[in-house]
C-alpha cells in the first residue's frame, strides 16, 4: 500500500486568476468566453521544497541558440544539435564544462524521464536527434542508460515517430496509453477534477510514471501554435501530456485549457520533477498545430531553447509564433472573430485564417499566476546566440 500522505485544493477558473491580462491584445475579448468551473487538485504533500522546482534554479531566463544548419532540406543535423545543446547549458548554468551543467540538474541516482512530444509525427515531433543528445547529456552524468525513460502519453503517436528504432540502445521507450481508452498507465490518488460541459467522467489522473517512476523530468517540447491552447510549448506538453481524459476541457468552439494546462502542472510532484525545459525549435508549427502535416505551414526555424522556467519559455515561443503568423497574413492567435471558426478539421489544416476554437493564448500568463514563472516580457532576460 502506498502510504503517501495527499493534500486537497480547488483553483478558480481562469478569469480570477488573469484580471490584468485581458489588455493583452486589441484582438481579445474575454465576453465570448464562458467561465472556466473550479478545479480540484487532489495530489501528494510535497516533503519538502526543492530549488529545482519550476520555475526552477533560473527563473526568467531563456537561452536560445540558432543554426541554420541544424535543418537542412528537412533533416535535423545531429552534430550541429549537439553543439546547440551544450552551448545552450553552458550558458544557462554559467558553467563551462556541459558535463558540469547537466550536473546542475541530474544526479548519478535519478531516475530521469525525458518527456517528448510526438503529436505531429512524423511531420514534426521532437526530433529524435535532439532527445539522443539529450540521452547522452544525462548519460555524462552517470546515469545508468537503463534508468532513462523516453515516454509520451500515446503509444501509438512514439510508433509513429520511430522513436523506438531511433533511442541509443536500453533507453526505455514508453506510452503511457497503449489506445484513447486505456487507464492502466495512470495514478487513481492523483488528479484534477472539474464538470466543463456536462461530461459523465469529470476526473483527469497523472500518469504513474509522473507520480511513481522517475525523479526526474526533462520536457522537450516542439515549438507549434495549437488550435485551442494558441501555442502548445513546455506548459502544455507538461500538463496535458501528464494527465488523461484531457479532450474533454474543449467542446467547439470554447476550451478551458485556461486555467486547465497551469493547473495540471502545477500539480505535485510534477511540479517538482520537472527541472529542466529544452524546446525543439528546429522546425515552427505555425498553423494547423499540433497534428498538421501541412508542409506549408511548417517553417524550419533553426533553434533550439533552454531554461528552467516553462513560463518564460513560452511567452517566448507565442512571441516568435505571433510574429511568423503576422508575416504570413495569418490571424493573431488572440483572435476573436466569429468569422474565423469552422467545424471542418480540413479547412483548419489547409487555411490559415480558420480556426477550431477561440483560442487561450492566456494560458501561459495564468501558469505564471500560479508561480509556475514569469510571463511579464519586461522581466524576461531571453539572451540570444548563434551555435559556435
């Protein structure tokens, strides 16, 4: 029998917790939204306080590397990767020696989980060059190549991506769901709990190799603009990709991934495992995300990000995401034209000014609420480099 001891707390709906944001674009108007219900957390009681938990050891800080060569004619280079990587922690931690950075974060003993989003494979997913340099920083650690997981929540979508084919040799590939039905992979004493629209199973759990298996967490999430979230970066790989039963906070056109994504990630002890954030800007989803095969809307970017702060690093990503839509004479993601929205998913994925939902870009401002980060651009230090 598990012995933990578990705590209760309910959150308020999104409006409460984002008095001050809704000035954020001319394009937003929060009367079109309904308001998000409570939401009740049911988790374990942290020991006690790690420095390492998000926002982590350096919050407000965002470290992002450019090559252009990284990806060339749509193939990621794994040598160019791996010097963006290991510039990139230098230069997050101060330190000189990536085996030394990597420290910062991993010990010999972890259990690490490297959290990957394959949404999108084949097309684009975390590249599989990017998370095997990721294995080989943990591996300079001492980590045991045997005590690294490579997961995600749907088998199916890692089948997809090949990722079993493409991890170093005993790094163990898993899904957390084998099909949409199955609850095995999940923690029935930890989870969120709300009625969004009248749906009959109002609980979503964190997966037990969240809550039980690793001590650890890297989240490598892929930089992509999302239909009902706005961008889908490390707040949302983190929180939807940890729970089950998610689909059920969207019923067109309205979603509830605000409040819903900083929530699930502000749950224990997901809060406190996941230490360290490196988002796969190699390629930029800028519409259709996250599951368009589109090639014209996926633009090869060149970069890669590093922080701890999953806050920060996505205000930065909606910034690059915006910036690209309005250069392609795409809608912001703050939209809120009735006009936009359709009911076909192949409109969604074909033009660029049709959209799904009204989208909740606010999301990573309401995660900062929380404490989760800093979302406020003016105390962002995002410090920009080429590779070397």
């Amino acid at each position: 029998m598990d012995r933990r001891a578990f705590v209760k707390r309910s959150c308020l709906g999104g409006v409460a917790l984002l008095l001050d944001q809704l000035g954020t674009s001319p394009a937003y108007s929060q009367d079109l939204i309904p308001p998000a219900p409570p939401i009740h957390v049911n988790e374990p009681e942290a020991p006690s306080v790690s420095a390492l938990r998000m926002p982590g050891l350096y919050p407000g800080r965002v470290v992002e590397i450019s090559d252009e060569r990284s990806i060339v004619a749509n193939r990621v280079s794994q040598s160019i990767v791996r010097q963006m990587i290991e510039q990139g922690m230098c230069e997050l931690t101060g330190e000189k020696d990536p085996r030394l950075a990597w420290s910062k974060f991993i010990q010999p003993q972890d259990t690490v989980g490297i959290k990957i989003n394959s949404s999108g494979a084949p097309a684009c997913c975390s590249s599989p060059e990017l998370v095997r340099e990721i294995v080989a920083g943990v591996r300079s650690v001492g980590v045991p190549v045997r005590n690294i997981y490579v997961y995600d929540r749907y088998a199916y979508e890692i089948d997809i991506g090949s990722y079993q084919a493409l991890m170093p040799l005993g790094v163990r590939v898993t899904g957390v769901q084998e099909h949409k039905l199955d609850a095995s992979g999940y923690d029935p004493d930890v989870f969120c709990e709300a009625n969004f629209f009248g749906e009959w199973d109002t609980r979503s759990y964190m997966a037990s190799i969240v809550s039980s298996g690793v001590s650890k967490i890297i989240n490598v999430p892929t930089m992509k603009d999302h239909s009902a979230a706005g961008v889908t970066g490390c707040l949302k790989n983190l929180g939807y990709g940890t729970f089950n039963n998610v689909d059920r906070s969207h019923r067109r056109p309205f979603s509830f991934t605000d409040p819903l994504i900083g929530i699930m990630c502000s749950v224990e002890p997901l809060r406190s495992k996941a230490v360290l954030h490196i988002m796969d800007g190699t390629r930029m989803v800028w519409h259709g995300g996250p599951l368009t095969q589109n090639p014209d809307f996926i633009f090869p970017a060149g970069l890669i990000m590093v922080g701890t702060d999953p806050v920060a690093m996505d205000t930065i990503e909606l910034e690059k995401i915006e910036a690209k839509r309005s250069k392609e004479g795409a809608p912001s993601v703050w939209s809120r034209d009735p006009a936009s929205l359709t009911n076909n998913g192949g409109a969604y994925f074909q033009i660029a000014s049709k959209n799904l939902f009204y989208r909740q870009p606010h999301h990573i401002a309401a995660a900062g609420k929380l404490g989760l980060g800093i979302s406020d651009r003016k105390q962002i230090e995002l410090q920009t480099t080429r590779s070397a």
